[in-house]
C-alpha cells in the first residue's frame, strides 16, 4: 500500500474518532471507516466482559456496536460467547475456523481482521474471502486504535457528565415543580422579591388575589407599591440584615390594595439561597384583619367577665393548675384581707386559709382535690376562713375546675376556679 494512501486513511479515521462525543456513535463511525478502507463487508466492537464467564477456549464479550449483518442487532448491549483465539492476542489477520453460536450468518465469514483496542476489548472486521495477499493492516492501524482507545474514555466521560447534568436538571425541575405547588396551594400570599430592585421575581396566586391585581399588574409592581407603612431604607436595611443572618425575621406593615383599601398583614422574611447567584428574599404575608378581630372580641368578651366577677357579691379566687393565684375578686379581697396585687402569683394557702370549725385542723386544700378528681369540690360545712388579720370567717365554699373547649382542664396558662366564698 502506497504510503500517501496509508496517510489518507489515517487522517479519515482521525477526524471521524475526534468528531464524536458518545461511545455508541463512535464505534458506529470507526466501523464504517474501516470497513470502507479495508473492503471487509462485517465489523463488531466487543468490549471485554466478566472473565468469570468465560470457559475453555472461549471468551465472553459485550457486543457495543455492528454493521453489515443485521443478525448483530438483535445482540447488541449483551455478552456474547467468542472463540478466544479470534478476539485475544496481537493485531492480526486470522483465518475463521468456527463462528457457531455467534449472531452471525453461519458458514458465511472465512477470515478476520483482529484489532485489539488498549484497556477497551477489540475490533473485528469479518469477510467471506481468504486474502491473497496479507495487507499490513495490524500495522497502520496501532496508532489510531491508541488514538480510539482514549477517545472511548473521554466519551465515557462525557456521558456520564451529561447524564449528571440531566439528573441536576430533572432534580431542579422537580424541586421547582413542588416549590411552584406549594406555593400555589398555599393559603398565605408569598411573594419572591430581589432585594436590590425591590421587584416581585414572583408570587402566587394567592398574593395576587389578596392584593386585587392581575399577575401581569403585580409583575410590574416593586415592594413599595404595595407597603404602605414602610420606608425603602427600612425596608432595604431589613432585606439585608435577614440575608446576613440567615434566618426568619418578622415584619408588620399595612398592605395597600389595587383599590387603595388597605389591610394589617403579618410577614415572614426568609433569605433563599441560589446556586451560582445571589440569595433572593421570600416573603410570606398573613392577612391578620380577621385575627384583630378575634382578638378585640376576645378582649371584649374577657371584659365583661371581669366586670362580672367585680360586681357579684360572691367571693372568687382563681388558680393555675399548680394552685398559684391569678385573680381575686373585691369580695374575696374584703374577707381574705389580702388585696389580689400582694397574692398574686403566690400560692393559694397565702390567702386562703380554710379549717374544720369542730376539730380545728386545716380543711382540705381545694384546688388539689379539684385536680385530683377533675370535678366541682363542695367543702364540708363548718369551715371557718382565717383572714389576714386572724377573724375566723363561717364560709361554704367550691371549687370547679375550667375547662377548655374540649373538655380537658386548662393548661398552666389556665385557670382554676375556687368560688362562693360568703359569711354564713
């Protein structure tokens, strides 16, 4: 073979090696090149297998690519069984003795073209004919089958970095997917803001409803827009404080509807860090008007009680679970002789002390055997009140405890009732 032909065929099959980026192409394009420039009709790429597979004589090998026998399709991606003398040793040309078991037209190949691959397996070209003439080829093609060798690895390596970056990207994707979720299925307005412009980077349907605007209005809006209470410096001051501290920060402000109507609403401010960018800040805001007004109807109602339990002519104590007094009545303050400011938070026993006008020992504390039983305590008749300044007082007296709305005694930050406390 010419030596300007030996160089033409070199430079083909290394451009087609440096033109691929997976493995599977590759192959595909080296096999059709050397099956152009050598005129042997079959070539396969066989990369090594599991050697524990193997058995005398035979060698077990990966079937990656093949052209010009369609029975290789049916095989491709599998271990396939080889006569090891075909698909061992050095470059060489080999005559076939036996293909049987192989994907391949039985009786058809008489000679082959071993090509080993460094570190990968081996190519073989396959023909019907025994050449005539032996071509150097085993020769011409050491280099470039060096060449191919480390090209296989850089594809190796770059499948396996893009299959990472699809994996990032599908991770990312469905992050993003269950984000924009809960963010939609939230009932609280949230809105992601950058922190240097103050623009809305994003919001969800929630926040727009709550504001009035379409999300083509509110895309257009910055912060300011829509606070009514709250300076830029403030709010800039605060952004910036939340990114530095890397926690959640509460903010209370007004906010202004499309309408110009305005409404309290509660914000919780959190830093969201981004890969490769700076951090944004989500903001997720509570429409508190419905709560205010729980809240000064709760007061309303605690109100009235008070004024209640000023003016009924009955003396009332009231208690925690662990029997420390919360409140005491004018009545009770007149018979106890304690006012409820020198008591208060003390225990019961400071202001209420109770005993058996008969036998003259200490009665029986009531807040306790209320707690123990979790029912209405009548103390015994006979019993005497001992006030502050030692006059013994002739009392009937109970105890209840309060309960909560499902039937369960008040926690710490509940009451106890001790009640009808009167002279006989």
């Amino acid at each position: 073979m010419r030596q300007e032909r030996i160089l033409t065929i070199l430079y083909d099959l290394a451009l087609v090696i440096g033109s691929a980026d997976h493995v599977d192409s590759l192959l595909m394009k080296v096999l059709q090149r050397l099956i152009f420039h050598t005129g042997y009709p079959c070539g396969l790429a066989l990369q090594w297998h599991d050697d524990a597979l193997a058995d005398e004589g035979y060698r077990h090998v990966l079937l990656q690519a093949g052209i010009g026998d369609h029975r290789l399709n049916a095989c491709l991606g599998n271990p396939v069984r080889f006569p090891a003398k075909l698909v061992t040793g050095e470059a060489d040309e080999i005559n076939i003795d036996d293909l049987q078991q192989l994907p391949l037209k039985q009786g058809h190949y008489r000679s082959a073209l071993r090509l080993p691959v460094p570190g990968y397996g081996v190519v073989l070209l396959l023909t019907p004919v025994v050449p005539q003439s032996k071509t150097p080829f085993t020769e011409i093609f050491k280099p470039i089958l060096a060449n191919l060798a480390k090209a296989i690895v850089l594809c190796e390596r770059n499948e396996a970095y893009t299959k990472d970056l699809i994996a990032d990207r599908d991770a990312a994707r469905f992050s993003n997917e269950r984000f924009r979720h809960a963010m939609d299925h939230a009932q609280d307005a949230i809105y992601l803001i950058d922190p240097e412009t103050m623009r809305f980077i994003d919001f969800n349907q929630q926040a727009s409803e709550a504001l009035g605007y379409t999300s083509a209005e509110l895309s257009r809006l910055d912060v300011q827009d829509i606070m009514v209470d709250v300076g830029r410096d403030r709010l800039t001051n605060f952004f910036k404080r939340t990114i530095r501290e890397g926690h959640t920060r509460f903010l209370s402000s007004h906010h202004r509807r499309k309408d110009g109507t305005a409404f309290p609403a509660e914000i919780h401010v959190d830093a969201l860090e981004q890969a490769g960018s700076e951090p944004v800040i989500i903001a997720v805001a509570r429409d508190i008007q419905e709560r205010k007004g729980y809240g000064e109807a709760l007061f309303e109602e605690k109100e009235r009680a008070l004024v209640t339990l000023q003016s009924i002519g009955d003396a009332v104590i009231t208690t925690d679970r662990d029997g420390i007094i919360t409140y005491m009545n004018p009545v009770a303050e007149t018979l106890t002789g304690y006012t409820i400011e020198e008591v208060k938070d003390k225990s019961l026993e400071k202001a209420f002390q109770v005993i058996d006008e008969i036998s003259r020992s200490p009665a029986i504390n009531p807040v306790d055997a209320c707690l123990s039983r979790s029912e209405v305590i009548s103390l015994a008749h006979h019993s005497l009140l001992i006030s502050r300044d030692g006059r013994e007082i002739a009392i009937e007296n109970s105890a209840a405890p309060i309960r909560q709305r499902d039937g369960t005694i008040a926690d710490r930050h509940g009451r106890l009732k001790a009640e009808a406390i009167s002279p006989r």
